[in-house]
C-alpha cells in the first residue's frame, strides 16, 4: 500500500503543490480509491479519476434531491449580486437542464446556460450568448467536479467576467466520513479550501468574499468596502431565503419577452 501511495501522490492538479495520502474510500460502490490533500493549498482531491465516464452515466445524480430548492436558493443570490453589481449578461457554467438560466431570464436577466453534460430542457435557445464576455459567471456545484481544475479554471477567466458566484463547500480538514464527498456517485472529485480559493482569486486579480455558503470572485475595482459588506450580509442564508421569497412574488415580464422573440425567430 506504501508504494501505491506513493505512486499516486505527485501533484496538486490546481497548484502543482506536494500531495500527502489522506485517506481510501470507495467511489460509485466498486472502486478502491485514494483521496490526498495538497500541501501548498490545503486542498483534498482523489486519485486521478479514471471512472468519470460510467459516473456520468447521469446528468444529475440519484442522490442530488436537494436540486431543486438549490435552483431557488442559486436565483436569490445571483438576482441579489446581478442587482448590486449592475450585472446584466449572465453565463450559467454547468448549469444542467437550465431551470435556473430560465428563472434568471423570467425576472429580465439576460442569462444563458452551458453544460457539456446535459440538455438544458428548461432553456431550449438560449446555449448561445449573445455577448462576447459575461458580466456574470454562475458556477453552482461545478468546481468539486473538475478533474483537472488547473485547466478548468483557466478556461473559464479567459472569459473576463466581472464577477463570478459560485458554491462549492469548502473543505476544513474533513476525514472519509464526510458526506460531501458523494462517494457513491464518483462525481465529486476536488474539494477547496479557504487557502485554494485565495489562490484562485490572487492567481487571476480578483478579489473574494465567502458568504452564506457562497464564494464570490470580483475584479479589482468593483468591490468597495460598503458592497463588500452588503453582500456577506444579504448572502447570509437566512436573508437568502427571505429574498427567495421576496423575488418569487415579483412580476416575470421575461416569460412574455422571450416567448414572443423566439416566436418571431
């Protein structure tokens, strides 16, 4: 088992940073896999994933029930950062079967949603922006999928966005009993720590706010002290779900809006 680890342990695939082994689990109930934590940014990550294409045999996992309210909760906070960043073009990054891009596009925010993974049924038209570079960058429940995040993120800060919200639970020195880890689905693959979101935002010139299970990446410049404070407030679950509240009960003039577009279309 020693050489086996040893093996496995190289790189970091976000920060090229030493490995340590940290612990075995058994990833979609079959497969003995090896789980390390990053020296340099603290992260936990499993083995290189050899097993991605059966876990994704699924666009959405069996165990995922909390997909729903998530898409909820996900509108809040992107309506709240929209409105006080003045933030107009959205993309939804992995954002499955566009229920929240068509939500986003109900209360006139110019989303549209991309996802290699899945077909957006809830925002058949809307793959394709009609921008060149997003205001606004949504990835919910994406980063922990990234097999190779170095890479991944790369590719997402070649397209300039001003801000990027994301969720992606963060990583405090959990052990193989954590269930964020959804061993089971083989999905969840690389897991952040405090110190790996510092990086990133260091990394690309942004600067960072967690909140309310929420991390938000914003170029330096946009991010003042007073707004800075006003979005680790609002983003605060409890006044997530009274926004939540709050948006569902106002007007939707984008339902009509896109109807009759893509009807003249």
């Amino acid at each position: 088992m020693d050489s086996i680890k040893k093996s496995e342990a190289c790189k970091c695939r976000l920060c090229n940073g030493p490995l340590q082994f940290k612990f075995c689990s058994t990833v979609l109930n079959k497969y003995e896999i090896q789980y390390f934590e990053c020296e340099n940014c603290l992260s936990l990550q499993t083995q290189v994933p050899y097993w991605l294409e059966e876990a994704y045999g699924r666009s959405l996992s069996d165990l995922d029930t909390g997909a729903a309210q998530r898409n909820l909760q996900n509108l809040a906070a992107s309506f709240i950062v929209s409105k006080l960043f003045g933030l107009t073009n959205v993309i939804d990054f992995g954002g499955g079967d566009g229920l929240l891009c068509r939500l986003l596009r109900d209360y006139n925010i110019n989303c549209f949603v991309n996802d290699k993974f899945a077909t957006p049924a809830y925002a058949q038209g809307f793959t394709q922006p009609d921008f060149s570079e997003p205001d606004l960058l949504l990835a919910f429940e994406v980063l922990e999928h990234f097999a190779y995040p170095h890479n991944d993120l790369n590719n997402i800060f070649k397209l300039k966005p001003k801000v990027l919200l994301f969720s992606t639970l963060i990583y405090k020195n959990e052990g193989k009993g954590w269930w964020y880890l959804t061993s089971e689905s083989g999905q969840h693959i690389f897991f952040y720590s405090i110190e790996a979101m510092r990086y990133i935002a260091e990394k690309y010139n942004y600067e960072f706010v967690i909140s309310g299970g929420y991390t938000i990446l914003i170029q330096h410049g946009l991010l003042s002290y007073f707004k800075k404070t006003l979005i680790q407030i609002l983003l605060n679950r409890y006044l997530i779900r009274v926004s939540r509240s709050i948006i569902l009960t106002l007007p939707a003039p984008g339902v009509w809006g896109d109807h009759v577009s893509r009807k003249k279309g």
